[in-house]
C-alpha cells in the first residue's frame, strides 16, 4: 500500500479459495500517536464483480483532513457459499 498524503492506494486480495462477490468496500483507519483512532474513511475496490479466490483488485481511498501517517486497511464483500448449509 502507498500513502501519497492525499491517498491510500493498494491492492486487496480474496483469501478464500472460491469466488466472492463484489461490491467490495475498502476502509482506511487512521491512528493518532498513540495508536488511537484518528479518523476513518471508505470507498471501493477497482473491481465489482465476482473476485475468484485468490484474485486481487486495486483501490483508492480519498483522505480527508489531518495528514494519516499511521493506518489500518480493511476490505469486505459478499460470501454467498458461507450461506451454504
């Protein structure tokens, strides 16, 4: 992941070994000095449709505010198969 200062910028990565579905939202959690949350931010990842396991997509979060030197990423989207009984 890269911090222009201006913006998160990276790759997520289904860890799954089957296909998720999208949309896949993308949150930046920015840490004060002492580990603190600062404040956070979203957008989405590149990608919108099915991520098979394993595939990646890019992504770009917008910051907003003070400058986040220290950070948190997290990515989520749809598992249907852990709706299979």
């Amino acid at each position: 992941m890269n911090n222009t200062g201006q913006q998160i910028v990276g790759i997520v990565k289904n860890p799954r070994h089957h296909a998720i579905q999208g949309p896949y939202s993308v949150n930046v959690f920015c840490l004060g000095g002492s580990g603190g949350l600062s404040s956070e931010t979203g957008g989405f990842a590149d990608a919108s449709g099915n991520l098979p396991g394993g595939g990646t997509s890019g992504f770009t979060v917008d910051l907003y505010g003070p400058a986040c030197r220290q950070f948190l990423v997290g990515a989520s989207g749809f598992d249907m198969k852990a709706l299979d009984g």
